[in-house]
C-alpha cells in the first residue's frame, strides 16, 4: 500500500521480518526474469499465484527504491530487485533525509489517500 502514497521513483521502506521464509520454495524462481513485463508473459502462459505475487513485488521494486528490513539472505532480497537493510538504521542511512514521508502501521490494511 505504501506504493499508492509514495512520489515515483521514491523510497520504501518495508520492515517485514520474513522469519518463515519466502512462504513457499519455489517463491524465488519468478525473479529470474528479467523485467516485470517478462514476468507477466510467464504469468500469461502459465499462471500461479505466487507469480502474481512476485510480480505485483516487481512491479513495485521497478517504480520505487525498496528497502528490505528482513532476515532474508541480501542475496535474496537483491534478487527480488529490493535493497536488503539488517535494521531501520541501516535502511535510513541511505534514503533522503529531507524528504516527506509517512509511516504506514500494519500498511496491507490500509489504503491511503494523498490529496493533491
């Protein structure tokens, strides 16, 4: 949801701790393509959820900066075209601290509404 509130090309910062992992093994393999739109001709010729959610992930990864603050393996996270973060600090230290931001609490249940 944070991607509906944040100005293109921005940063995100999700904290999601991932301690069970991708939630299934074979998660990771849609991030071998090589754009989003690769991504959702697979999807065209072979849908799975998974893929649909990988791609919504990408899809994401390619308009904004995200930082991942998780347990995930950095190679992992850079694989799903995020930039992986051990802590907030971490994550802060490379956004534009002068920049206007938000803080989404339990984001997934939100669904903001920037008036322009």
């Amino acid at each position: 949801m944070a991607a509906h509130a944040c100005a293109e090309g921005g940063d995100i910062i999700l904290l999601a701790e991932c301690v069970d992992g991708f939630g299934r093994a074979d998660f990771l393999k849609w991030f071998d393509s090589a754009d989003s739109r690769a991504l959702e001709n697979r999807l065209r010729a072979s849908y799975e959820v998974n893929g649909q959610t990988a791609w919504s992930l990408l899809v994401k990864a390619e308009r904004f900066r995200v930082h991942l603050v998780s347990e995930l393996a950095d190679e992992d996270v850079r694989r799903m075209r995020m930039t992986p973060a051990r802590n907030l600090d971490e994550a802060l230290a490379r956004i534009n601290r002068n920049a206007q931001g938000y803080i989404m609490p339990r984001a997934s249940a939100l669904l903001p509404v920037v008036a322009v």
